[in-house]
C-alpha cells in the first residue's frame, strides 16, 4: 500500500480517546466530528465504552439497523409459511379485543 493511501486510510481509523482527554478536549472533538467527519472511541480504563461520530453518521447507523431488523423478521416471517392475511386477521381481532 501506498504511503499516501495509507494515510487515507489513517483518517478513516476512530481515533481513541481516555474519559479524561475527552473532558478536556470535548468541545474540539464535537467541531473535528461535526467539520472533519472523525470519530473517536472513548475508553475508561483501556475499554471502549461509547464513541463520538458525527450526527449524520448516527442516523445512518440507525436506518441501517431498522434495516436489517426488518429483513430479520421478513425472513423468520417467510419461514413461518403464515399468510400476510391471516397476520392481519388475527392482528385485527386482537386490536378488536382492546376497545
């Protein structure tokens, strides 16, 4: 790999951070993720327990994830070999039962 690439590369890495350093330096982190698009990992004691990214990349994370939930019960759903109506029926008569 090339050095330059392998610096694009570099960039692309979550830089960590200890909780202490993220005190000081939160305001810079928050402008770095929100200007430059970085990421950083907090650590306490060593271990990664949250991380900054910027807000677009959050809800991105969270489309993706709502994502793959749904194909996860489409499939268990296709697996089941019950029919959508009989779903609807059956969610009909319960939504029925509660009024």
């Amino acid at each position: 790999m090339t050095k330059k690439r392998n610096k694009i590369y570099k960039q692309l890495e979550p830089t960590t951070i200890s909780v202490a350093e993220g005190k000081k330096r939160f305001s810079s982190l928050l402008r770095d993720a929100l200007e430059d698009k970085k990421e950083f990992i907090v650590t306490k004691r060593g271990k990664p327990v949250a991380v900054i990214i910027p807000y677009e990349e959050y809800k991105h994370s969270k489309r993706l994830e709502g994502y793959r939930k749904i194909m996860e019960a489409r499939e268990a759903f296709l697996k089941s070999e019950v029919t959508a109506d009989e779903v609807f029926e059956e969610s009909k008569k319960q939504l029925e039962k509660k009024t």
